[in-house]
C-alpha cells in the first residue's frame, strides 16, 4: 500500500467531508477512537478488510483511500486493443496462451486467452485466475439482474485497491 500517512490523510478527510467525528467512525468501525486516530496520523495501517469498511462508511472508493490512480486507458480502436495485449505479453509474472480453434478443424471459430493458475514462471497468474473467476462471477449476477452497477463498481474498486502494488515488472529483454 502507499504510505500510511498518505492513506490517513485521506481517511480524514473523507471522514470530514462526511461530517463524522472520529468517536462516530470508530463506533461504526466497532474501533475505539484512538485506533483511528492511529489510522488518520498513520501509526498503523488499516488492512484492506478495515479500509473497504471504513471506504463503505465513508461512501468512498477503497481505491480512493488508499491513493490509487486508475490510468486512463482509452480502447476506441480494435488497434488499441492489441496494444494492450502485446503489452501484457511483455510483463513479467504473467504468462499466457493462444487457443484457436478455427473450421475445418472444429466447427467453432473462436479464440481465447489462457493464464494457467499454477504456471510456476508467471507468479501473478494465480492472482489473475482468482480475480477472473470473480469477475465472471460479479458479471453474471450484473447480467442477470441479481446485482447492480453500483454494487459491481464497488466490488472493482475493492479488487483495484487491493492488487493496486502488485508490480508487473517488464521481461529481460523487452
């Protein structure tokens, strides 16, 4: 996580802009005061359980409290696209194959994208097969009218602020 100042600067002002005293967001919290005001002056760091509690409390983004920036990735263009999936196969601590099926061979023309869970040369992959089987999970429910756009966002963003400093470094050579 960044650091634990940064995040209890922004616990507090959050805290502020929702007009909670640090006895109201800690009674919430079921904390006593002074463990948020060791979370608002950066004694200790809340863990990503208390920061998604604290960022529903605070009717804000766990992504948010934590100073995560979502990039601005515009995908306007199938070419833009493919930039992004050569620039994945570029990181290190990712891996994946190519499945295509295509007729003759099959009556199916479809590919796909496989990141194998327990590729021992891409450490990041079990991550991304867990938040993928998430995702596909959250997307259904969307789908289905189960859920809806407010709660799907929410469960991103806590996704978001809790991979937010998984480094992918880039592979020798590229």
């Amino acid at each position: 996580m960044n650091n634990g100042s940064d995040i209890g600067n922004r616990i507090k002002e959050a805290r502020k802009a929702q007009h909670l005293s640090q006895t109201e967001l800690a009674n919430r919290l079921g904390k006593t005061m002074r463990t948020v005001q060791k979370y608002e002056s950066g004694e200790i760091e809340p863990s990503i359980g208390v920061l998604n509690e604290i960022a529903n409390i605070l009717n804000i983004s766990p992504a948010e409290l934590i100073g995560y920036q979502k990039k601005n990735i515009t995908l306007d263009t199938l070419s833009d696209v493919l930039y992004v999936l050569n620039e994945l196969n570029k990181k290190a601590g990712l891996h994946f194959n190519i499945d295509v099926n295509r007729p003759p061979k099959t009556e199916e023309w479809s590919c796909s994208l496989k990141f194998m869970g327990n590729d021992e040369i891409a450490d990041n992959n079990a991550d991304l097969c867990l938040f993928l089987e998430r995702y596909a999970d959250e997307r259904e429910s969307l789908e289905q009218g189960l859920s809806n756009e407010d709660r799907f966002n929410h469960w991103f963003e806590t996704e978001l602020a809790y991979y937010a400093n998984v480094a992918l470094p880039d592979k020798k050579g590229d």
